[in-house]
C-alpha cells in the first residue's frame, strides 16, 4: 500500500510542477474554476482538510479558495493527490507540451495502462458473470 501512495505522491508532484510553470501569458489558460480546483486538491494534499476560518467580506478571493478547499470536507491526502492528477489529465490535449508537461506524461503514462487493464478485467468478469 506504501508503494501505492509513493506513485500517487510522484504523479502529484509531476501535476503540481506543470500547474506551477504555465506562463501568465502562455498558449493554455486553465478557468478560474480550473484553477479552483487544483488550489483546493493542492490544499487537501498538502495539508488535510480545512481548518481555518474563512476570509472576511474584503477578500473575495480568499473566500473564493476557502469555499473550494472547504467543500472537499474530510477527503484524504492521497484521494486529492489522485483528483488533482486525474484534473490534469483532463485538460493534458490542450497543452503545449513543454519538459514539465513531458515528466509528467512519463509519470503518469504506466496509469493509463492499468486502467485499461482493469476496464478490460472488469469486461471480461461481467460478461463472465452473464454465461
């Protein structure tokens, strides 16, 4: 179980290293909502559930992130890491693809294969069970 929380922590330092260099002015420009997002995952990861109060009034955006994090309740550091990464890879295609964008292909590439292979198992053990 320890090695399956090593690769989940791996594939999440690979996501956050991509996030963290998109240029400002760059080709992709991840949403607000995007960007929502992965702060909150990267909150849950990093630090466990939200336990500090939320921003006044004159912070709008603080609040903005406070909600989000917020709103993940008790999930645990590894089901974070595991959603921030899978957020990556939904917005992967649109990406230029620079080194960071390439460490973290390499990282998650072997995901790809074991889903797949579990989707196949998974086929194959339900039509099993209709025979």
């Amino acid at each position: 179980m320890a090695e399956t929380g090593s690769l989940h922590a791996t594939r999440f330092e690979a996501a956050v290293k991509v996030i963290q260099s998109l240029p400002k002015n760059g080709s992709f420009q991840p949403t607000n909502e995007m960007m929502l997002k992965f702060y909150s995952f990267y909150k849950q990861a990093t630090q466990g559930p939200c336990n500090i109060p939320r921003p006044g009034f004159w912070d709008p955006i603080g609040r903005y992130k406070w909600d989000a994090w917020s709103a993940l309740g008790n999930m645990s550091k590894e089901e974070a890491m595991i959603a921030y990464v899978d957020e990556m890879k939904k917005i992967l295609e649109s990406m230029p693809m620079t080194d960071k964008v390439e460490e973290l292909l390499q990282v998650i590439g072997p995901f790809y294969e074991i889903v797949e292979d579990k989707k196949n198992r998974g086929s194959d053990l339900t039509s099993g069970s209709d025979k």
